[in-house]
C-alpha cells in the first residue's frame, strides 16, 4: 500500500470534496464523505480499547505477581514496575521515530502489534512454569525457577517494545482522520482525545475487574493468555477499517528530524556571528520582531549564511524547544502518578477487602475507581462543562491546554495530601488493635478509605493526562506527531525512573542503623505516609514551577492556549 505521494489532478471542483494533505488507501486523494472523521476513528478508538486491555493486564497486577510467584520484595518490586514502566514509557520516543522517519504510523502499528502479540504469548509460557512460590507472604522468601525468571523479564520488556511503537502512532493516527481545516472536524478533533480516553479508561475497566480477579484466585498463566487473544482481535478489527483511513502525505523531502537537527547544527556553527549580521539575516528574510520570533533568539542565527535555514525550519525547531519547560515541571505529576499500581496495592492488599463472605475485591481491582470516575466525568467534561466554559471564554476547548494540565497537576497535588491522611489512620489502626508486629493479619479497616485517592487521580488525569496528549500533539510540526505524543508518554518514562530512584534511596537511607524502612514488607511497621507527603511537597513546588513557565509559554498558534 502507498502511503506517501499523491497529486490533485481533477482541479478545484475536486479539492472542495477531498482533504489537502491525505491520501486514501489506493494512494489518491481522501474524500472527505467517504473516509476519516469518527467512521475511522471508531475502529482506532476499539483498538486502543483492547491494546489497554492487554497493557493494563500486565501492568496493574505487575506487583503482586513480583512479590508472588517471583517473590520479591515490597520495594525490589516497587521498583522493578516503576522501571518497566519507564521504559515503556520512553521507548516510544523510538517508535515514533521510526513511524515518522521511515515506515509510517500504519505500518508502526501493524508491526508493534505483531510484537504484542509474540511478547504476551511467551509471557503467558513462562507463568506456566512450575514455581513453589505461590502467594506474596511478607514472612517468607523463595527463589523461583531461574529460567523462568529470564523469560519472564524478557518478554515483560517485549510487551514494553511492542507498546513503543503502538502508542504513540494508533493515537495520532487516530487524530489525523480529522482535518483541522474544517471548523467541524477541527471541534470533532478535541472531542476525539476525550473519547479516546475514555475508550481506553473503558478497556483498563474490564481489565481491573476481570483479569485481576483471574490472575489473584485462578490461574496466571490464564490471566496472561486473554491479553495475548485481545491483542489478537485487536489487530484484526484495525485491518477492518483500512479501507476508511486517511493517511497524511509528507510533503517535505527531508524528514522533520533533518530539517530541525540543522537549525541546532547551523545555529551553533554560527556561534560567534555578531547581532547586526543577524538582524539583517532577520530583516532579509522578513521575519517580524515579536515575543514570538525573539524567543529562543540564539537559534535566529541559523538564518545566517548562503546554507542558512528558512523561517518555517526555525519555528518548527522553536517550536519544540518551547514544549522543554512544560515537559520538566510535569514530571512530578508523573512521579506521583506511578504510585497508585504500587504502593496504593500494596495497601488495599492489607486491609479488609470483603464484599460477601466468600468473596474478596483483588486490591489491584481498585485501581478501576481511577478508570471508573474517568469513564464517569468525561461525558460530562466534554458535554457538560466544556459548553458552558466554551460560551464563555469563546475557545473551542472551553479552557485552554495549559489551564487545563494545570488543573490536573492541582487535582494530584490534593490526592497525596488524601493518600497520606489515609496512610497515618491504617497505621494507627494496626497499632490500636496490636498488629504492628503480624503482617498477615488483616487490618479492621475497610478498604473503601482508599476510594477519594483513586477517584481524585481519575479526575486528575481527565484533566492533566488528556491535556497533555492533546497538547503535544498539537504544538510540534505536523510531521512530527507521533513524537510529540512520544514526548507527552516520555514524561511518564522519566517520572517512573525517577520514582524507582527515589525508592530504592529512600528505602537504603531509612534501613540504616536497624532501622525500619519506609518501605519495609511488613507496611504496617513502614511508612508510607511519609514518602505521600514527601511527594505531595514536591507535587506542590512542580505546581508553582509549572504555572510560571506555561504563564510565558508562547503558543503555535494564537488563541489556543
């Protein structure tokens, strides 16, 4: 199938019926009535709802398979998920590279999800080998199959490759079936990051409630294996919509990667040209004294020389640069979001769990109060709030991109201060009732005190994780799309190193001396609480950081931010 190259041939009666820019799957020119828009990405939006099937199948009960069948420990656990994690998290950034530079976002997608597919399958292998570790118990320590323990790893960071090069492109795949030129496709388009995630809040629902509770009380191996089918199906339901997709035309020679590397390069070759021989590169080129264009204006002297660059190769370099400040202070956002499949577990897994006498919610499953509001607040966000916002400031989005991830970041600041509140109460229950000391008793506290924290980090991501998505996606060049939600995932990556790094010298600092860790097996002689305040402090100094850097953030395009 080509993807790139096509040509108007037909004149203008033509171009009023097809999208500039887009190409169908024949190759000629998409139109507008019969491809794109929500008839493409309904089948897009399914998928992503099976890809987070699969990921969060893995992922949400990571820990409790760490510290069970490969008996771990609390925080080599804790610290292992937030590392996979991480690299989940960042390897995108090469699998958008590679769909942006060479293979395209269709073809990325189809081999990402042939990977996803081997990566479960082998995982699901190595569940099925024998182990005597069969259940976390903080009390006790095994070693479980050498063997399995490397195909365990190694597929776990397949998966991590295969979501690399599947993220990154299915959602801006997704967003270029609508046309930003249109004014209803453009509206549409903000829309489509609302129900994309609310798509994949839906698919991470079924997980948490389903595979949670196969994984904890039936079989492993079983609990991997229905991933690996749903990556199946989804793979299959994508074919399906080839025929609807539009496919966005590089319309430039050389790759964005080129074009921006050589404002850098050329800028600082340039290094030591004086100001007036810029100013006139400046004035020949027509370039416009502003905020805009004099911001970064170290890089305005790639302009100078007979191989200089153009205006539209600076501003798309600019423009990348300027993402930097935004990309930085939300890494505490990102830090503190990698809690809730950790720690947050690791504590519902110590209180009372009942629903009925015989049956116990997985503590994993509680991570779906987080999907579960966001399932909730987006119909209304989007239907609701967005409308009586929009007839007021005038804005297509109702609030601003920025506004927006600021209110999440806030939102995550005030779910740690909760977290923590709740943390100091489970300690002190355990301590009134003499169970400091028995790890594997219960503590007569219901597990439903975890709820508000959940339910604040699922408005939360409403706000901070769809705003960034958006957000990256449409403040790079065009071409660079899945980079810029590449970016967006990337803060996640980082925010995870970050939080695997913290634990592991936080957890070396407070065992010292015979003292006990902050997270020591037993959490009832840890302490938790200090490490949520801890990073409901740093959350509050990222969320001063972030509100002055977005304050003089210069956007792309006026009006949107």
């Amino acid at each position: 199938m080509a993807i790139a190259g096509a040509a108007n041939e037909a004149g203008a009666p033509l171009l009023s019926k097809t999208v500039d820019g887009s190409v169908d799957y024949r190759n000629e020119p998409a139109v507008r009535s019969s491809s794109g828009g929500w008839r493409s990405a309904g089948f897009i939006i399914g998928v992503e709802v099976a890809e987070r099937f699969a990921y969060y199948g893995i992922s949400s009960n990571l820990i409790m398979y760490l510290t069970g069948p490969l008996g771990q420990s609390t925080a080599a656990a804790a610290s292992n998920v937030n590392a996979w994690y991480g690299t989940a998290s960042l390897l995108p950034l090469l699998g958008a590279f590679v769909a942006d530079s060479f293979l395209g976002r269709f073809r990325t997608i189809l081999a990402a999800s042939a990977l996803y597919v081997l990566g479960l399958g082998l995982l699901t292998l190595s569940a099925m080998i024998p182990s005597d570790c069969k259940v976390a118990n903080p009390l006790t320590s095994c070693s479980p199959p050498r063997f399995q323990v490397i195909a365990f790893f190694g597929a776990l960071y397949l998966v991590a490759l295969a979501q690399g090069g599947h993220k990154p492109c299915v959602q801006a795949f997704g967003a270029d079936q609508f046309d930003e030129k249109d004014p209803e496709e453009c509206k549409a388009k903000s829309s489509f990051f609302n129900w994309w995630y609310f798509g994949m809040c839906f698919g991470t629902l079924v997980t948490l409630w389903v595979l949670n509770y196969i994984q904890d009380n039936l079989s492993w191996a079983l609990g991997f294996g229905i991933p690996c089918v749903a990556m199946v199906l989804a793979l299959v339901v994508f074919l399906l919509g080839t025929s609807t997709y539009r496919f966005s035309i590089q319309r430039e020679s050389r790759s964005a990667f080129a074009r921006i590397g050589n404002v850098y390069v050329a800028a600082f070759k340039n290094w030591s040209v004086s100001a007036s021989v810029v100013a006139d590169a400046e004035e020949s080129l027509g370039l416009i004294s502003h905020s805009r264009s004099q911001q970064f204006s170290f890089l305005n002297k790639a302009l100078v020389g007979t191989n200089g660059c153009s205006l539209d190769e600076l501003e798309e370099a600019k423009s990348v640069l300027r993402l930097a400040p935004i990309w930085l202070t939300c890494l505490v956002y990102a830090v503190v979001f990698a809690q809730s499949p950790t720690f947050f577990t690791k504590q519902g897994a110590t209180m009372e769990r009942s629903i009925t006498p015989s049956y116990k919610i997985s503590p994993a499953t509680l991570q779906s109060f987080i999907s579960l509001s966001i399932v909730i607040f987006i119909p209304v966000y989007d239907r609701v709030l967005i409308p009586i916002a929009r007839s007021f400031t005038h804005k297509p989005g109702g609030i601003t991109m920025l506004q927006r991830i600021g209110t999440g970041i806030f939102l995550s600041f005030l779910a740690m201060v909760i977290a923590a509140l709740v943390e100091m109460k489970r300690l002190k229950t355990a301590a009134d009732y003499g169970l400091i000391d028995s790890p594997d008793v219960t503590v007569p506290m219901s597990v439903w005190w975890l709820i508000p924290q959940y339910v604040l980090f699922g408005i939360s991501d409403v706000f901070a994780m769809v705003g960034l998505q958006e957000f990256f996606y449409d403040q790079v060049p065009s071409e660079l799309r899945s980079v810029g939600l590449a970016l967006y995932l990337s803060i996640f990556g980082i925010g995870s190193f970050l939080s695997s790094f913290m634990i592991s010298v936080i957890d070396k600092a407070t065992s010292r001396s015979g003292q006990v860790s902050w997270f020591a097996n037993n959490l009832n002689q840890a302490h938790l609480d200090y490490f949520y305040w801890l990073l409901a402090c740093f959350s509050f100094i990222g969320l001063a950081s972030y509100l002055y850097f977005a304050k003089a953030y210069v956007s792309k395009r006026i009006n949107t931010l």
